[in-house]
C-alpha cells in the first residue's frame, strides 16, 4: 500500500500554475546542486541563487524560494527528491543491523575482516602542530570533509550545547596528553556580530573546562574575505554568512588556513607507508580466509 502511495506521489502534475520563471529556478538549483561532490542546504542553494540575481532580498527566501523548493522535492519535480539537501538540523540514528541467515553472515564476516585489516598512521605524530577544525556552518560539514583530510572536524551549529563543549574540552585534554605538542584550533564561522559572540562563548567554556592549552584561529570570514569574494549580506541584512560562499571560494579559504599549520608532505608520507604495509598483511589474510571457507 505504502509503494502505490509513493508512485501516486511521483505520477501527480500539480505544476499546472508554475511560471517559466520559476522553472528556470528550480533549474538553476538543480545545476548548483550537482555542480559539488557533497549535499548542500537549502540556504546554500539561496545564496547562490541570490548572488545571480535570481532573488532580490531577505523576504524571498521565507515567502517565496522556499515554498517552491519544498514544493519541487515533495512533489518529484524533473530530479528534486526530499533527500536532494542536507537537513540542517537531523539526522537519523542507525540502530539496527543484520544478515537474512548465517551463511550471509558468515561471508560477510570474512569481508568485514579483510576491511578491518586497513592500516592507519596519525601524521600528527610527525606534525609540528595538532590542528582541529570548527565551524558555525553545520549543515556544510560535507564541504569541510571535501576539502581536507584526516583531519577531525567539529561543527557547532550555532552555540553548542554545554555537553558539547565538555565534551570537546576533554578532548582537548587527550590530544595535549597524546601528542604532547601545540594545539591550534582553525575557526570558521560568520562575519556578524552573533558569530563572534557564538565563538566567544564556546571558547571560553572550553578553556574554563579544560586543562589543555590551546590557540584558535579565525580563519573566515573576514571583512577581507567578503571583499575579495564579494560575498552579499546575509537575507537576515545582518552580516555576512558562511553558506553564502561558493565551492570554490569556501574551498580557497579553508585550503589556505589548513596548508599554514599541516605539512601534506608528512601526511603523504605516512599514508604511502601504512598502504604498503597493508597489502602485505592483506594477502596473507585473504590466503587464511580461504582455508577456513573450505
């Protein structure tokens, strides 16, 4: 029963009102949306969107672009789905998992073994510094996984909550035992006041609940930044947001704060080093799982 509800909502045609215009928006969405290898917001699209001309102010984005991109992704408008954005806010917790029977099981085991079999090296041992990423953008945490590597990511999401930052202040406290070298923290947030304020905050309470010692770095945005990118004030007309950044600016900004402080060297250094010693362990494995399937 659920299926042929599902079809009938894809075989509905409840465009009959839609303007051309507002076709060649949806459109151009779609274009932004495929034009980055992550899942992007819905306030990420509105940018871009906004920074062509498409939009004129804050009010459209409330009483009109929303509504229609809600609209298209409900109704399967051309290749909008209700799972074409990144959710701002959600996220589903996986909680159950298994095979049909024990022969699958058991198969699945063998690959599960042969997967666990990877080797990790923590360049950071050989860094000169420990580096952590933080940023206001929660809904953009896949533009941050794009643009670096092995290196642990720390959304916010506006101001974290007080289990959040306790939670970051003790893992402060274990890297400063672990590696036992400067700790710099890489801050990305939004250039207007709450964005400051937001990263005042949760550094203070860091620092009041953690015994490490550490430096943070706001890396962007800057007054700077938002002229060189030319990036338009936020729809709220209250500052400069972070989403209204290109994949390219974005990527230019965290890609220049990342190569000041972790030597890409070194990480390639220990990744050659861990694949090599892998596949040796690998074939010896394969050649005991093997034996055991007999």
């Amino acid at each position: 029963m659920a299926h042929k509800r599902y079809k009938a909502s894809q075989e509905r045609t409840p465009w009959s009102r839609l303007k051309p215009r507002e076709e060649a928006i949806l459109d151009r969405g779609f274009y932004h949306v495929q034009s980055v290898p992550y899942k992007v917001s819905l306030r990420w699209i509105f940018y871009r969107l906004y920074q062509e001309g498409f939009y004129k102010d804050k009010a459209d984005y409330k009483n009109r672009f929303t509504k229609l991109f809600s609209r298209a992704r409900h109704t399967f408008f051309k290749e909008w789905r209700p799972d074409t954005l990144e959710d701002e806010t959600r996220k589903v917790i996986k909680r159950l998992y298994g095979c049909a029977d024990l022969d699958a099981a058991a198969e699945e085991m063998a690959g599960n073994i042969l997967d666990a079999a990877r080797v990790y090296l923590d360049h950071f041992y050989r860094q000169p510094n420990y580096i952590e990423l933080w940023f206001e953008a929660r809904a953009m945490a896949g533009q941050f996984e794009h643009f670096t590597r092995d290196i642990d990511l720390i959304p916010m999401g506006g101001t974290a909550s007080i289990p959040y930052k306790w939670t970051i202040a003790k893992r402060l406290e274990a890297a400063a035992e672990k590696y036992g070298k400067p700790i710099i923290i890489l801050y990305f947030g939004d250039f207007d006041p709450a964005g400051r304020v937001i990263q005042e905050v949760i550094e203070k309470d860091v620092r009041t609940w953690t015994r490490a010692e550490f430096s943070l770095i706001w890396c962007g945005l800057t007054e700077g930044q938002v002229k060189r990118y030319e990036i338009p004030i936020s729809i709220e007309g209250k500052g400069y947001q972070w989403e209204a950044l290109s994949h390219e600016a974005a990527g230019e900004i965290i890609g220049e704060a990342v190569s000041k402080y972790v030597r890409e060297d070194i990480m390639d250094e220990v990744d050659a080093e861990a694949e090599e010693f892998e596949e040796s362990w690998r074939d010896r494995l394969e050649a005991v799982l093997e034996e055991l399937r007999k």
